[in-house]
C-alpha cells in the first residue's frame, strides 16, 4: 500500500462504489439483474460516490476527475430512470453536491 500513489486508491474506491451502486440501480448482467435493484441502498452509494469525487477533484487531476465525474453522472440518472417516482430536480441522490442532473 505503501507505494500505490493516493489517485490510484482515490479511483479504486470510486470505482467498488461505482459497481456497487450500478448493481442496486438494476444496470447488473444477466437475467437476475432485476433482483439486486435496491434504490435505497443505491441512494446511499451514489451519495458516497459523490462526496468522494467531489472531495478528491481537485488532487487528482482533470483527467481523473472528468472520468469519475462521467460515472457518477451517469449512475444518477440511471437512479432517476430506474424510479417510479423520480425527486425533483436537486434533490437525487448526491446531487446536493454535484448540482442537478438533467
């Protein structure tokens, strides 16, 4: 651990909470995907996503960022197409920290 640089842990964990959250958004593979859709738990990974990425933007680099920006824009609005009810604009997950998602 010693000798793997902060934006390689930093884009790890973003990436497990990535997985994650796509798995309870339903975006899983396979006939069962269905049955891991758990919009509760994929609120609360979204939310986590978010305030990493928002926290860690500025130190790991433009690149980095945009990438992990791009995931989690797109985890949101699978959330909101994957609701019955979709929140008002703002009010998704992580969108306190990242603005509305359109």
């Amino acid at each position: 651990m010693a000798e793997v640089p902060s934006v390689e842990v930093i884009t790890t964990a973003a990436v497990h909470l990535m997985s994650a959250a796509a798995v309870k958004c339903g975006l899983a593979e396979g006939p069962e995907a269905r049955e891991h859709l758990d919009l509760a738990e994929a609120r609360v990974l979204i939310g986590a996503l978010a305030g990493l990425v928002t926290a860690a933007a500025p130190d790991i680099g433009n690149q980095h960022a945009r990438a992990l920006r791009d995931g989690l824009r797109s985890l949101q609005l699978a959330f909101r197409e994957a609701s019955v009810v979709p929140d008002p604009p703002g009010q998704g997950p992580g969108e306190r920290l990242t603005g509305p998602v359109r």
